[in-house]
C-alpha cells in the first residue's frame, strides 16, 4: 500500500470523532496529563526495578 493511501485511511479515523468529543484536542492540560501516566505505566518494570 501506498503511502498516500495509507495517510488517506488513516485521516478518516481522525474524522470519525466530532470535534466536541476529542477531549485532549480541546484540552492541553488533559492530554500532558493522559502522556505522563502514559509513560510512568510502560516504564514500570524495567530492568527488574519498579
């Protein structure tokens, strides 16, 4: 698959969400929030210390 195509299926997911529903879009705060928990979780464990 092309990369166009490949940008074109994608977009329509991004559509598919009305504007009022994209919480971190509308929110700055919320989505910094949503990233640091993000990335507290995945780094738990890591090389056997938590």
């Amino acid at each position: 698959m092309d990369l166009e195509r490949q940008r074109e299926i994608a977009s329509k997911g991004g559509r598919s969400v009305p504007a009022e529903k994209r919480s971190f879009s509308q929110d700055r705060e919320l989505a910094s929030t949503a990233g640091r928990k993000g990335g507290q979780a995945t780094g738990t464990g890591r090389d056997g210390a938590e």
